[in-house]
C-alpha cells in the first residue's frame, strides 16, 4: 500500500511539473520550456532528462520495469512526459530531436498497449500513429507501432505495419510469432469488430496459416500497404484491401524441416 501511495505521489508531481512545462510552451516559450523537463523525469525515473536522453529504449524500459513490483502507470506517465517533449521540440524546430523522441514514445506506447488495455490514452496514441507516421522506423519500431494500431481498432493498419516490420528482418522469427500471436488475438474478437478494423476474419485466417511454422515470409511477399487505397481520413479502408489471394511471382514448393513445405519466390 505505501509503495502504491509513493508512485501516486510521484505521478501528481510529475504531472503538475508538466502542466507547468505546457503552459511555458503553450505560452510561446518553447525554449524555456525544454529546460523544464528534468521537474517532470525527476519523480518518475530519479535521473535527469539528460541522463534519459542517452538511455536506449531497451535500458529505459528495463528502468521502468525494474524492481519486484513493477507497475505500468509509470510507464504510462513517463510515455506522457516524452511524448510532450517531442512536440515542445517541434514548437521549438528541432525536428530531429523531436523525431527520436516521437519514437521513442511509440515504443513505449506498443509496450504499454500489449500490457494493458486501459493505461494508453487513445487520444496521445492516435496522435503518436500520425506523427510516426512518415518516419522511417526500425522492426522493433514496427512492431510498436503495429500493437498501438491494434489497441486502437486499427487492424488492418496493424497488420501493414507488422507485416512491414518482417519485410526488414524476414529471418527474425520473434517478429513471425508476434504476427502469429497478432492474429490469434483477432480471431478471438467478433465479426463486426474486425469489419470495422478493416480485416475480416476470412484475411485474418489466411495470413495465420501463411506464417505458421514451416513457412518462411521473404522480403516483399506480402506489403499489403501498396495494395491498399487510402480513405478520406488517410487511413487504409476496407475497400482498398487487397483482393484474393495473389501473391507477387510464382511460388515453388520444396521440402523443409517437420515435414512442412517451405514456400520461395521463383
């Protein structure tokens, strides 16, 4: 109970410290409000925002979730808190630096969405989807993006940028089980639900067997992103999903480990 008090305690001061930092920035004081930072990270990580800045993804998130009784509203606040010096930096034109930060923050909030399915704001990770949006992105990066795309309903923008993150590494078999897992979490949902995601159950089947073991995705086998048309929204519809089911080449078939049959592009 006193451990749960104290976190409380330092989220109220991390989020005071950054309304304070908006208001600064929101105020025309961009600037100023950059060196603020440290009033927010202080509470929520005990170092500072330049300490933070020369952590890796991996060593931030391995601070958040240390100790023996991790909780996730610390990843929450800490998401916000990047988040927010992200866009303070491009108040301020420094694109580059809000660029690192915008994916930083996306790897946080595709940690948090596999986690939880009520600590990640809808509103900052619809925000964080458009701002990543034309960014290059590393597979790990992808495969946040894709769990942010999928918390929001998004499933066939998830599967897109799933599928993008395989094309980079398609030896990498973690990033297949994610896809596997991807979309034995569909599966599980209603109909209408996955209508609305814009990937019907039909798709979500196909793609299942298509990386089941035995079978090795290769780069460019399925970017379904160039066959699919854009809404009015800039959101990938159901009506420019791709049809059938058409792959680019021929396809052989030669024998691989487990009786199974690996597929290769002639």
């Amino acid at each position: 109970m006193y451990q749960r008090d104290y976190l409380m305690r330092q989220i109220e001061q991390a989020a005071r410290a950054l309304a304070a930092i908006m208001k600064k920035a929101l105020g025309g004081e961009a600037d100023q409000a950059l060196g603020m930072f440290d009033q927010a990270y202080q509470p929520l990580l005990g170092v500072s925002q330049r300490v933070v800045s020369t952590l890796t993804d991996e060593q931030l998130i391995s601070l958040l979730t240390s100790g023996s009784m991790p909780d996730l509203r610390r990843v929450a606040s800490v998401l916000e808190v990047v988040k927010s010096e992200a866009d303070v930096h491009t108040q301020a034109g420094n694109q580059q630096a809000a660029a690192t930060r915008y994916r930083r923050a996306l790897t946080l909030a595709g940690y948090l969405a596999g986690r939880s399915d009520e600590l990640l704001d809808t509103g900052l990770a619809g925000d964080l989807v458009e701002r990543t949006g034309g960014m290059a992105l590393s597979p790990s990066q992808r495969l946040a993006l894709a769990r942010v795309l999928e918390s929001l309903g998004r499933y066939a923008d998830a599967e897109d940028a799933l599928f993008e993150a395989i094309d980079d590494l398609p030896a990498d078999t973690g990033l297949v089980d994610a896809g596997i897992a991807f979309y034995q979490r569909l599966l599980a949902l209603q109909d209408a639900d996955l209508e609305t995601g814009g990937l019907p159950r039909e798709e979500v089947k196909s793609s299942l067997a298509e990386l089941l073991p035995g079978l090795t995705p290769h780069r460019g086998w399925r970017r379904r992103a160039s066959r699919r048309a854009l809404d009015g929204s800039g959101r990938r519809g159901a009506a420019g999903r791709r049809r059938g089911t058409a792959r680019r080449g021929r396809w052989d078939r030669s024998p691989c480990r487990g009786g199974r049959r690996r597929r290769w592009p002639r």
